[in-house]
C-alpha cells in the first residue's frame, strides 16, 4: 500500500501527516506539520480560503500524495453504542440505519451514517458503534481537499482517531480493563471510555488549551504558548506564576484539600499507598488552595481551567455509568496538547484515584529522521491525526462519513477509468495484431517472390530431369521385367532349329501384351515346333500360329521354295490384389501396430 495524508481539522488548525504501511503491522510517518485555518464567517469564503490553505502547506511541505483520510471534529458528529439484536451484517446494516435515525434530532434524512460492529454477542446480538453527521458539514471539508487536488478516501471523527492511535501504540492497555482516553486539544477535548478494547462512549467537550492560552495572555500581558504551558506545572501552579523554582515532583497533590472522610492530606497519601488504589471516584472538584491565593489571576485561571477539565470527566463519566451501565475506570490516558503540562497525569491520578499516563503515539510508529529533528511540537499533540493514519488494526474501529454521491461518483470514475483503460488495451491490441499479421503477410509474399524466381531459373533444369526421369523410367522397365524383348530373343536363340530350319523375318513386341513374330520355316512341322516350343516354356500365356505362307519364294536365293509363317504370342495379364477390408474378421484380433487394411 502506498503512502497516503492523514488530514486533522479544527476550528483553529489543520495538521498534516505523510504516513504509509511498515513492517509488524506499524505505520511509518514521513513527515509531521501544521498550518492555522482561516475563519471567515461566510461559509463559501471560508471554503475558498481553506481550499488556498491547504493547497499552499501542500506546496510548501513538497507533498505530492493525493489520497488523504479526513478526521472531523467530534462536535459536529453524533456517536453512540448501542445492541442491535442481530449478527448479520446486512440486517446490522439496515437496523443500524433505524436506530440512528432515533437519536438525530434533526434533518436526520440527509445525514451520512456510518457504523462500527464492536463485537458479536451470538443470541444477545452485537455492539455497535454508530455515527451520523449532517451533510452538509461533511460535503464542506470534503469540497476543501477535493478542490485541493485530493482523493478522499474516509471521513472519520477525532475521538474515533484518537483512540485508534491509542490502540495502535497501547496494544496491551485494553485488556480486562476500562480506560478512558483523553485527548485535551486546542480547540477542544475529546473523551473515550473503553472495556476491554470495546468503546462504550464517546463524546467532545470545548473546553481546550486554546481558552487557557487566551486568558493567561490577557492575565499576563505577554503571549503564552504551548511551550509555556509545558513549563507549567499541574501540582503547583503558583511556582511557575511567581517565577519560583520547582521542587522536586512529589507525589502530594498540591492544590487540592484533604479527601473526604480522612483526617489530613499525609493521612490519605498514607491510605492511597498502603492498600490498591479503589475504583474511580468522582468527587465535587474543590476550589484552589491557598497557595493559587485570589492575588494570584494566572494561577487561579490555570486552576480553574483544570477544574473545569475534571468537572467535563466526571460529568461524561456518570452520564456514561447511568445510560450505558459503563464499569468502573481503572486507567487515564492523556494526549493532545494539554498532555504536555508538566505532571498533568499525576494530577488526574491524584483526584480521581486511578492510574494516568501520557501516552504518546509516535512511540509504536517508524519515524523519519526529519521529523524526529524538525517537529518542535511532541508526538502527543498529534494523535488524532496519527490516528487516521493508522488503518485497520486489532481493536481500531472504522467510520467512513463520506456522502453516498461523492463514493457512487468516484466507484462510476474508477469504472470509466477501467473502460477506458480496457479499450485502449483492446485497441493496441488490435493495432498489435494487425501489425503482427501484416508483416507476416509480406515475410510471405516476399518468400513466395523469391521461390517463383527460382522456379523460374530451374524450370529448364527441371524439364531436363523430367526427361532424364522418363528415360530411366523406360530403361528400369525394360531391364527390369522378366518377361522382356530380350528374354524373348534370348530363348528363340537357344532353339537348335535356327537358322538352319527356321528364319525369323520379324519381331513385333508390345510390353505386357504380346510378342507378334514372321519368318520362314523349311516346313510347316518346323513351324508348329518353334510355337509349341514357346508355349511350353510358360513364359507365354497363349501362342498360335496365325497363317502360313506356303511354297515362298526366297529373294536373291535359288530357287528353294520354303513356308512363310506368322505367329502371336500373348502374355499373362498382371492379377490386381484384392483390397483389404478395413474390418478384422468375425473372432479374429487385431494385433497392435499392425495399421494394414486401416483407412
């Protein structure tokens, strides 16, 4: 899988990561940075400049990916658990469409629904986790990287993302246990409870650093950064206002008054220590003590704020124990920007009893050189945005609010794409073929060419070797056949009778056929003898003598009369074999690799 955005909104910032697969199923980030949004109130002008926005850091970052996940705020979506009473994910579908529409209050027919099957529970059915947003909200920041040059993959929620990347680094955190993650942001805090891997409420709050930062700046009369906030300490909030040098962390909380029910502060400590921590108790949050005297605004402000964090948990903690019957939180785990207050986790380890940690997401990650030497801004403040870097792992949950038209359109894009694609593969296809035919034509023309030219050089040659052919033809059949014009002059030639009884005048021969013979005999005896001879040497099929010429008279001769005589004698007609029937006869086998008689 290539590497792709992971795109963080707020109302004050957007933070940007460059993150793709590595190796153990962890992500490796490539690059970390952020830039602040624009907020005019005009709905298109903020659109417009955003889009701008983006499109600059894009450029000034040197990022030429285009596939990014968008993670939205969790105060424009509306999350919630329920059981639906099947395990089938198409029923699940539909039911989970139904039961959405109940907790929308409004428009709930243009909200984009998403939902997450936490877990199968056989008869009981399944948890589900749920999440609408309204449309237009979605369509907004899907319209900024759009226009941007982007292809959006997901729409997910900053509560979701954050406990992804709490999954992600924290794998052995879930397990027989209830958390709560708490990411405390600039612009807002989001909240996430969890049993044994398996979310059972989520919620945002707008209580973030970005309200602290204001009035400590007013308070203080010189800008506080994030920074400054670092060097603040969460125990003891009046040293760093006073310019006073820390003591050494304790583990007494500082600013607030004994429990209740225990006698003094060092009692408590005493108690808290000796025995296991007890389940989590939320408590009226008392005001600052002494030490944030009222003299003392920035430190009052820092305590107050604070305060008010810990009213927003425990307040979504008994809304969550009340509708969802959520167990007793063992752990608290922090991130965001608020985590980088100094001893913040044992602040909330000390007021609600349990045990707190700052966890940061860049530990289960592969990180770039660059960004480990470039980011001044720690892991923890971007866990939302590396939580929608993180993808599917055990334990993560997946919500995808991008509207139907935007996916329908780019499913109807890719399938142009691959029409297209496939067409012009058809086509070179084509064009390869024919181009593969047409050469193989003309290698063919070209060789038939060249052999008509050398037919034509050796047709005399040929004619030739045709003639020659005939000729030996003649000869072969001719020296060949036992029944020849010489082996008939060969036997009239042993005949004792020549010449002295009998002339042979002449001798007409027709191969396979017929041997016609004239002469002159002393007498007809003679001549009857010379055919009788013949016949039965039984090279002759038939011999008969045909007429006689008696008392003939001999040219240049005496006086001597003699008989002239003809005779024919006809050869044996050559027997055709019989044709082989193909059949083998009744009761008999062909043997094999005998094909005689086989078609």
């Amino acid at each position: 899988m290539a590497a792709h955005l992971s795109i963080e909104f707020t109302d004050l910032e957007c933070k940007v990561i460059v993150a793709e697969p590595a190796k153990n199923g962890r992500i490796a980030v490539k690059s970390v940075s952020s830039f602040v949004l624009p907020r005019p109130e005009d709905l298109v002008v903020r659109a417009a400049e955003r889009t701008q926005a983006l499109r600059d850091h894009l450029r000034s970052q040197r990022i030429a990916i285009k596939t990014a996940v968008v993670v939205i705020p969790k105060s424009y979506v509306m999350a919630r658990s329920v059981t639906l009473p099947s395990t089938v994910d198409d029923e699940i579908a539909g039911m989970a469409r139904f039961e959405a529409d109940r907790h929308i209050p409004f428009n709930a027919d243009r909200h984009i629904v998403s939902y997450h099957v936490l877990a199968r529970q056989g008869m009981q059915g399944s948890d589900v986790l749920l999440a609408a947003v309204d449309q237009p909200i979605a369509k907004e920041y899907l319209d900024i990287c759009v226009k941007a040059g982007l292809t959006v993959t997901s729409i997910t929620v900053s509560s979701i993302a954050m406990f992804n990347a709490f999954a992600a680094t924290e794998k052995t955190a879930l397990a027989d246990r209830t958390v709560l993650v708490l990411n405390i942001g600039k612009n807002a805090t989001d909240l996430v409870i969890a049993t044994n891997g398996n979310v059972n409420f989520t919620r945002g709050s707008t209580t973030g650093v970005s309200r602290l930062m204001t009035d400590l700046t007013e308070a203080m009369g010189q800008p506080v950064t994030i920074s400054d906030l670092s060097e603040m300490d969460a125990l003891e909030p009046q040293l760093y206002f006073k310019g006073e040098t820390p003591e050494p962390p304790s583990v007494a909380p500082g600013i607030y008054d004994e429990l209740p029910g225990q006698e003094d502060e060092q009692a408590a400590l005493d108690a808290r220590y000796a025995r296991p921590a007890p389940p989590l108790i939320f408590e009226a949050v008392p005001a600052p003590s002494a030490a944030a005297a009222p003299e003392n605004k920035p430190a009052v402000i820092f305590s107050d704020w604070l305060n008010k964090l810990l009213q927003e948990v425990r307040r979504t903690y008994e809304f969550a124990s009340r509708e969802f019957n959520c167990p007793m939180i063992n752990h608290i785990y922090l991130c965001g920007e608020g985590a980088v207050i100094k001893r913040v986790a044992d602040y909330f380890e000390a007021n609600f009893h349990v045990t707190a940690a700052v966890f940061d997401p860049l530990s289960g990650a592969e990180v770039a050189r660059k960004v480990l030497k470039n980011s001044e801004a720690p892991g923890q403040q971007y866990a939302v945005a590396i939580g929608g870097a993180v993808g599917r792992r055990p334990h993560t949950i997946h919500i995808n609010l991008l509207p139907g038209s935007y996916t329908e359109a780019r499913s109807a894009k890719r399938q142009q794409v691959s029409y297209v694609v496939t067409g012009v593969l058809a086509l070179a296809a084509l064009v390869a073929g024919y181009m593969f035919l047409s050469d193989a034509f003309s290698r063919k023309r070209a060789l038939l060419d060249q052999i008509e030219i050398q037919n034509r050089a050796d047709q005399g040659r040929v004619k030739d070797l045709r003639t020659k052919k005939d000729r030996l033809r003649i000869i072969r059949d001719n020296v060949q056949d036992d029944r020849g014009a010489i082996d008939v002059l060969r036997i009239l030639s042993e005949k004792d009778y020549f010449p002295d009884q009998v002339a042979l005048t002449s001798f007409d021969y027709k191969r396979g056929d017929f041997v016609k013979l004239q002469g002159d005999a002393t007498d007809l005896q003679t001549a009857n003898q010379l055919v009788n001879d013949l016949r039965n040497t039984g090279f002759f099929e038939d011999a008969r003598l045909d007429n006689t010429v008696p008392n003939k008279q001999l040219r240049g001769r005496p006086q001597i009369p003699v008989l002239g005589w003809a005779a024919t004698f006809t050869f044996p007609k050559p027997v055709k074999p019989k044709p082989k029937s193909s059949r083998p006869a009744p009761g008999s086998k062909q043997k094999e690799g005998d094909l005689d008689g086989i078609e």
